[in-house]
C-alpha cells in the first residue's frame, strides 16, 4: 500500500471494517488485506491484478474480493479491466462477493462500470458498492 494516497487508504480501511461486519459471523473468515495493519498478509494476485482485500471463510465456502477506488482511479482502463478479471474469478465460487468502496460522487460510475464488465457468468456474484461517508450506503446488485 506504499504510495498509496491517504483517501485510498481510508477507503480500503472501510472495505476491511464492510467485509468483517457482513462476514465474519458466518464461521473463520481468513482476511488478507493491502493495508499496513495486515503486514506481509496481502491478497494474491488475482487475473493479473492485487486485489485491495481478499477474504474466504475456512473451510471455503465463499470468497469476498474488495477493491478500493479513488475518483481518477475508478475512470481508467485499468480499473475496468481488474474489475472483470475479479468478477471472472468470483464466478467460479457459489455464493461470492464483490465489494467496491468509492466516494459518494462516484456510485453511477461504479455501477456502471460493474454493468459494463466483460466476464463468463457461471454462478451468480453479489456486487457491494460502498462509499466513503460513514453513514453511507451500500447498493447490492447482483452481476451475471
């Protein structure tokens, strides 16, 4: 997470508390997490991109991926092409999620973009967009 801007950090801080509070009642939830907290536990790399959190629950029965997107992040090629390849992961896993935490300003872009991705649909995956106000929202849609 070296490099990484502060309102990047702080939305990767919101994916980690969103995932432990959704998730981490349903059995062991192993969380790994790009943030300074988690040391040396970072996520794999995943269609050729690190996710900013990867969590499955042990024995696995789902995996959740979080990405955290700042507002000229979220507009890159880039960011499109690691949101497919995440969304082309978590297909292959039954009961799946993907956790996308954006400001506020940024939710039709996020929606759009998740829409928009180029994935073979398997099995059905859970998309959460979360935004960077503590009371913020959470819109679920599921991606298929």
């Amino acid at each position: 997470m070296s490099g990484e801007s502060s309102r990047h950090a702080a939305l990767v801080e919101r994916l980690i508390m969103a995932v432990g509070a959704q998730h981490n009642g349903h059995g062991r939830l192993l969380m790994l997490a790009d943030h300074h907290s988690y040391g040396n536990d970072r996520p794999p790399m995943i269609g050729g991109f690190t996710p900013d959190l990867f969590a499955a629950e042990i024995p696995e029965t789902f995996h959740v991926l979080g990405e955290a997107k700042t507002q000229d992040d979220l507009v890159s090629d880039r960011s499109a092409r690691q949101i497919s390849a995440f969304l082309d992961h978590l297909t292959l896993r039954p009961s799946s999620c993907l956790y996308l935490a954006v400001p506020w300003l940024c939710v039709p872009k996020a929606r759009a973009i998740v829409r928009a991705a180029r994935y073979e649909p398997r099995h059905p995956v859970e998309v959460r967009i979360i935004t960077d106000i503590a009371q913020g929202f959470t819109i679920a849609q599921t991606a298929q």
